[in-house]
C-alpha cells in the first residue's frame, strides 16, 4: 500500500477533503440526496393516493433542496388530488419558474384547470404541453375532452382519435362509448 505525503497528491484523499469541505459549506449535495429520497417517497404516497403523505414528503423535499422543479410537481398534482387547487396551481406556477419548457407541468397544470372546468386555460396548457412534446398522447386526449366539454366537438373528437391512434386507452374507450354521435 502507498502512502500519501500530502492530501493532494492522493486522488482519494483529495477527493474526500473536497467532499467534506463542501458538506461543511452547506452547498447541499447531502440535502440534494435526502430531498431526492423524499421527493421519491412523495411519489410513491401519491401512486398509493395517499395525497396528504404525499404533500409532506414533498414538504420536507422542498425545504432540503427548493431549487427541484420535480418537488412542486409533485406537490402540486397531490394539491390537486386534494381539491386544493390554490396550492397547485402555486406549485405548478413554481415548478414553471424554475423549469420554463416542462411539458409535464403543463399537462398537469392543465389537469387542473379541466377539474375546475375553466376549459379554456385547461386547452392552453394541453397546448402547450404537446409544444413542447407532440407525443404526449395523454395531453391529447385530454385537450380532446376539454375541447368537448368547451363545445367544440369535432375539435374534441379530432383530438381524442389522434390519442387513441397513439394507443391511449382511455381514448379509445371513450370513442367506443361515442361510436353512435356523429
């Protein structure tokens, strides 16, 4: 085994004395890990529909690492589980502010604003969602249905055949449901 005369010349140790100082600074590299753990373990409440679990892991995320679009994603579309659209849309509109393209937030942005029925805010976010990803085929069924409930139903109509060409389930089960509408 060799031995080091200096921290420096020894890549290992080196390496630890920079891990160290930086742990000592507070940059949040060991927050970073424990957010990540808690932003998962938010995911996994919310897949559980325990939403209210959920919104405290993402809690204890967003006060470890508050620079994580991923921690008010989450948060926002347990909100929204929660009818606590205030909160979402906060979140959604965080999440925004620190990743401005996040075809995710805007579907489920829009989710919401389909929830309260404001169509037309929900279509602008469908929109926007398939600017940034055009094969978010959820996205498509869903600015379909909105289209739909909004009255335009051969825009509507025209969305959700496009979902269920992409193989979206829920879109293909609502066409047969509609097979007789013209």
């Amino acid at each position: 085994m060799r031995s080091c005369r200096r921290a420096f010349s020894c890549p290992g140790l080196f390496f630890a004395a920079i891990l160290v100082l930086f742990l000592f600074l507070g940059t949040g590299i060991a927050d970073a890990s424990s957010a990540a753990r808690h932003v998962r373990q938010g995911e996994t409440y919310f897949a559980l529909r325990q939403f209210q679990e959920a919104v405290t892991e993402f809690n204890i995320a967003a006060s470890e690492d508050p620079r994580d679009y991923e921690v008010y994603l989450g948060r926002g579309k347990a909100y929204s589980e929660l009818h606590q659209y205030r909160e979402a849309f906060a979140d959604f509109d965080h999440a925004l502010s620190l990743k401005k393209r996040c075809a995710r937030v805007f579907y489920h942005r829009g989710r919401a604003w389909e929830a309260l029925q404001d169509y037309p805010r929900a279509i602008a976010d469908f929109d926007r969602s398939l600017e940034i990803r055009h094969d978010l085929d959820h996205a498509l069924f869903h600015r379909g249905l909105a289209r739909y409930a909004a009255g335009d139903s051969l825009g509507g109509k025209k969305d959700i055949q496009a979902a269920s060409a992409m193989k979206n389930s829920d879109a293909s089960v609502w066409l047969e449901m509609h097979a007789s509408e013209k």
